[in-house]
C-alpha cells in the first residue's frame, strides 16, 4: 500500500502509536478540531480532521484558528441559511469542504446554493439510494455551469481524475478508498471504511497489522471485491457506468437503469472534460 492513510478516532492512546503517518482524525464536537490536529501533528503528518455533527451547520461556531486545518465536515443539514451567510467570510477563509445526506433532498438545493457561494461542499452517501434525477441536475450544474462556483464532490474528484481505460473509486473523498486508507477502531482494531468499523467488521485485531496489510488475505479479498460484479450477471456487470460507479449503489438502488444513466453521463463529462485540456495550448509562462 503505497502512501498509506490512516483514519482513525481523537485518542491519544491510539495517536500515541503512530509514528510519521499521514492520519485523518475523527472527532465528533468542533471544540476538537485544534486539539486532534495539534495531538496528530505531534509525531505524524495531519492529512484531515474529519468533524461529524448531528446539528445543522448553521449551529456551528467556525474559529479563525481552524484556517490551519484541513477539514471535512459532515452535518445533516444547512440549517439556517442567514446565519450560515453570516458566517461566509469566515467559512470562505478555511479549508473546508461541507458534507450533506445525499438523502435529503434539501441537500442538493443547500449544495448549490453554498457552491454559488465559494464554499466547496459535497453530497455524502449513508446507505440509501439517492434521486438519481437531481443528482443528475447537481452534477450537471458542478461540471457545466459557467457561472463561478466552489468544486462540489463527488462530481469534482471524478471529474478531474477520470482515467478513459481503468476504474475510478470516489471512495478517496470519503476516506474509504482502501486501497489508501486504513481506519482504525477505538480499540485499536483494523478496519477499511467507517462503516466497516460502525458494524464492527475488521480485517486485522491489532494496529501492528498494519506493517504487512497488504500481504493478508483478508485485506487482498476486500480491495479485489470489485470483481464479484463480473460473477454474477447482475446489473452491475453489464452497466455503462460501472467505471465511475464500481457497483457502490447496487445494494440500495432498485432501478438500475437510473443510476446506470447517471454514471455514464458523468463518465461523458469527464471524458469531455478530458478532451477541453487535451486541446488546450500550453503557452510559455513569463
Ligand atoms: S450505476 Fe448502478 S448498475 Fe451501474 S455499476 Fe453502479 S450500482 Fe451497478
């Protein structure tokens, strides 16, 4: 596993085990935000604090000191948009990107809206099947809008790293592609995504592990998981999309046809995106 990432929860007795990793820290008040980056920076390199809240965004209170750290913030909602526009000289000094439910449908308004605004956001996917129509609607806003707006993920990291002959995993932007990130347990377990550890689902007991993941089976048969789509002869296997997709809503969506347009459209963005830089001159630089 070549520039490994670790993610795991503000503990000191967990972060007192690394030594110069990239992590990501979990934390679950915004209180936090200055302690876990100043406790990882100690002896491993910050690559984000992950701040998950169950309040809308406009309850949070955003700190000039946060501008120092590289921050993902899940909340369920906007919430107030006064206050939130109140607080955008400070939201627009961070280097923040805001998470939203893919679920609510408010989301994909509130997404836009922040978007217009300059701040970088993103819809977060929990398990259920998104309206595959206004994701459709968000994407083309992010990808086609000429008005000037802030990257809006998952859309901005496929777009930009879409590769014509090979698989995209947006995983990366929730910190679950594990094929780079490893997420550690409260106990000091291994697991490979946030819902792996959520349902208590580890592919190693100890932090240790971690030296050799890459040799053990366990790890092998979930980073080639992929591949049980070509098995069986499901949807999956015969969908347009897949590249950009990887299967990730087989479970939660019924209609296929849905989410199999929305996929190669984004795939066609991407590869007119793609063709837009091909064709653009590079000019010497003063
Ligand atoms: S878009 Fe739908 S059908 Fe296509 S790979 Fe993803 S889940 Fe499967």
């Amino acid at each position: 596993m070549t520039n490994r990432i670790l993610v795991c929860p503000f503990d000191e007795s967990i972060i007192n085990t690394l030594h110069h990793e990239a992590v990501v820290v979990t934390i679950n008040d915004p209180r936090d935000v200055v302690p876990a980056a100043a406790e990882v920076r100690k002896s491993n390199m910050l690559h984000a604090v992950s701040l998950h809240i169950s309040l809308p965004l406009s309850f949070i209170h955003f700190e000039r000191e946060w501008a120092e750290v590289p921050l993902a913030l899940y909340a369920p909602s906007m919430g107030d948009f006064k206050t939130v526009a109140d607080m955008l000289p400070i939201l627009r000094m961070l280097n923040i990107r805001i998470f939203l439910p893919a679920d609510k449908k408010e989301s994909y308004t509130s997404a836009r809206i922040l978007s217009s605004l300059k701040v970088p956001v993103g819809l977060s996917f929990n398990g259920s099947s998104p309206d595959w129509e206004t994701m459709s609607d968000l994407m083309h806003f992010a990808v086609y809008s000429r008005v000037e707006h802030a990257p809006i993920e998952p859309f901005d990291y496929l777009i930009n790293n879409y590769r014509i002959n090979d698989r995209t995993d947006f995983d990366s932007v929730y910190f679950n592609d594990s094929s780079r990130y490893l997420h550690i347990s409260k106990e000091g377990r291994v697991g490979l995504s946030f819902n792996d550890i959520a349902e208590d689902q580890y592919i190693a007991d100890s932090i240790a592990d971690i030296q050799d993941i890459e040799n053990m089976p366990e790890y092998r048969n979930n980073v080639d998981k992929w591949q049980e789509h070509f098995h069986r002869s499901d949807g999956c296997a015969y969908c347009g999309g897949w590249r950009a997709c990887l299967g990730k809503f087989f479970e939660v969506t019924e209609d296929r046809k849905a989410c199999g347009k929305f996929f190669t459209e984004v795939m066609e963005a991407a590869e007119n995106n793609k063709k837009i830089h091909g064709q653009r001159r590079e000019l010497w630089q003063p």
